[in-house]
C-alpha cells in the first residue's frame, strides 16, 4: 500500500509469510527509512534473547498493565511456537537488513511504559478475565471462532472481523492498544513525511493498524491543506 513517500507493509508478528515479505519489500522498495512498529525501549528488548519485563516496573507501569504484558508474551510465545516462528521476528530481520543496507530506523510506536500505564488505568477486570478465559480456551483447544492459517498475515476482511470482536467485547483495550496507539504511530509518521520529503520510507506494522493508521495520516494532510488555505486567505484579505 503507498501513500505519497511511504510503503506501508502490514504483518504477523508470528507469520512466516511476513519474514518473506519484510525481505522482499526491502529489496524491491529500497527505502530510505525503515518505520517500525517499536518504541525505544521494546526494540533492544526484541534484539536481546531474554528481554523481558520487570517485577520492579510495577510502580511505573500498573498491576493490570504489568500482568497484561506478561500474560500477553507468555500467549504470544505460545501460538508462536504453534508456526515455528518468534513474535516479532518480522521486525529483528527487518532491523537487520536496514543495519546491513544502512538504512535509517525509525521508531514509530507509543512509548511501551505509557500504554502499559494507560491499560492500568482503563483495562477493567472483567475484561481482563474475558481475555485470560479466551486465550486459554485457544492455546487449548486450537481453536477460534475466526479460522485463518497463523503462519500467513490474515486478508482485510478477516482482520476487520477480528477488531471488530475485540472492540466490541473489549472495548477499552481496544481504546488504548489499537485506537489510542494509531494515532501516535499516524502523527509520528505525519512527522516523518515533512521532515523527509525526499525518502522513500516504509513502514512495517501490524497488518491491523495499517488503514486506520493510513486514515489518520490522510486527515492530518486535509486537515494541514485546509489550515493552510485559510491562512493564507485570511492574510490576503486583511
């Protein structure tokens, strides 16, 4: 998908098929920024084996915020190892190959610390138990109510039948992980295109924030078109 000077490329953070496509992109595209899906402090704990989250980041972070993260890991480990691929290796090869090919990094994502802290704060309990209860039932039946081969990135439709169900039994998480982190990851990335005009830049997240996250990115350009043609009406007309 290509929007002025970005390539957006939606993932699995556990399909082989998005390791292939990483690769392929990069190749083809030859980018002159890599934007990922990461925050200053998730990607040297994806880079390093064994990074993972402290007790002693409670206080930062908030006791529903901290289990969330470690429940989370321990799942996404889980049905990681389902496919045979580690979560988020999508993004260390796509680390590599721009370290390799010396392409600028770019860090898109929310700040890990404020979204753990901003689940804290809304994920309530009763959500919290719902998405305990349906993991299990899915790491022990195999099973979803949703069926797609894990080891591909899921098509558009599957996707939007996917946020639509975590929206509507899990409305506040998804306030915070899906709605809440778009629109930083769509301003971040509204950033980078005015900074870098001139660069290709291609962008790597999860397949389901790829066309809200496109979606912010439009209205922001509108949005910046209409402020800009008003203000310069309004000062030709003083």
């Amino acid at each position: 998908m290509n929007y002025k000077n970005l390539v957006l490329l939606g993932t699995s953070h556990i399909a082989k098929q998005s390791l292939n496509e990483v690769k392929k992109c990069i190749e083809t595209e030859k980018p002159g920024i890599i934007a990922l899906e990461l925050d200053r402090k998730r990607l040297p704990a994806l880079m390093q084996k064994g990074g993972k989250i402290e007790l002693r980041m409670v206080r930062r972070i908030g006791i529903k915020g901290f289990l969330f993260s470690l429940f989370g890991a321990w799942a996404e480990k889980k049905l990681g190892k389902l496919v045979g691929v580690a979560p988020g290796s999508e993004m260390k090869l796509a680390v590599r190959l721009a370290k390799k090919n010396n392409i600028r990094i770019a860090l898109v994502d929310q700040d890990i610390e404020i979204t753990l802290r901003r689940l804290s704060k809304e994920l309530t309990w009763k959500e919290k138990w719902n998405f305990i209860a349906d993991i299990l039932k899915v790491l022990i039946t195999r099973k979803n109510s949703i069926d797609f081969d894990l080891r591909t990135v899921p098509e558009k439709k599957i996707i939007k039948k996917l946020v639509d169900k975590l929206k509507e039994r899990y409305p506040n998480l998804h306030k915070v992980l899906i709605e809440e982190r778009n629109a930083v990851i769509a301003d971040n990335l509204k950033k980078l295109m005015n900074s870098s005009p001139d660069k290709k830049i291609l962008v790597i997240l999860g397949a389901g924030h790829i066309d809200d996250v496109l979606e912010l990115i439009k209205e922001k350009q509108e949005s910046d078109v209409s402020y800009t043609f008003s203000l310069g009406y309004n000062v030709g007309h003083k």
